[in-house]
C-alpha cells in the first residue's frame, strides 16, 4: 500500500490473514504510518521517498491507516481468514470465483456502513458454476 500524492493508494486494500503489506512512499515527503484499530496496532516512525516499511497482519479484521504529519490521510487494509474474498470495482461489482455451491453467508465491510462493525452480512446461494457476483451499490 503506497503513498503517493499524500494518499494511501490503494485507499482501500484485501489481504489474507498472516499477510505482510509493504509501504513504499513514492512521495517527495515523509510519511508514519499508524494504526489504532484493535486487529492490529502499530507506528511505524517517518521514512522517506523510495523508501518501504512493512507490517503483518496476524489477526483478521479491520484496520484503518493515517499518517501522524499528514492528517488527511486514511486508508483500510481489510485482513480475511479465507479465499473468498475481493474488492469491488469502480461499479461496485465483485467476483468471488471458486465459491462451493450451496449457501453462504457474505460479509461487506466498508468504512462508512453504518453499523458497529462496519458490516452488513447476507445470506447467499452459490451458483452451479461456483461463482457468485454482487453488486454493492
């Protein structure tokens, strides 16, 4: 997840649990990198352009990013503990392929739902290609 032009890019990003995120600032500025949300806290102090920290995310949930000099900066990085799992395009489409036939419970995670966890979860059905897509708009 870089940052570029004083943004966390990408803003929003998907990774299996036990991932480690690199952090390369392509900026001219320094950037520190934090987090305070409960899956995974962490500072990482000031650094320099063409230069990469990294961090892994042992616990699965949600974690928002700022920067301590640049406080306009937010990203997300959502960890998942299984293979299905995606981000929606510019159209709000996601496709999870694979998807074992039969019924599923689907979670959507965005910053801005309006709930505790910032989840809606819904029921369902695999279909006979195994191969689900959701529009979330």
């Amino acid at each position: 997840m870089a940052q570029k032009d004083e943004a966390f890019v990408p803003g929003t990003l998907v990774v299996a649990r036990g991932s480690t995120v690199a952090f390369p600032n392509l900026d001219r500025v320094r950037h520190s990198i934090y987090s305070f949300s409960k899956p995974a806290r962490f500072e990482i102090d000031l650094y320099g352009r063409d230069q990469s920290r990294t961090h892994t995310f042992p616990v699965s949930g949600s974690v928002a990013l700022g920067c301590n000099i640049h406080d306009k900066m937010r990203g997300y990085i959502r960890v998942v503990d299984t293979p299905f799992a995606g981000k929606t395009d510019a159209n709000g489409y996601v496709t999870l392929s694979g998807v074992p036939a039969g019924t599923a419970r689907l979670t959507v995670w965005h910053p801005r739902i309006r709930t505790p966890s910032g989840e809606v979860v819904k029921q369902v059905n695999g279909a006979t290609d195994q191969k689900i897509s959701v529009r979330l708009r």
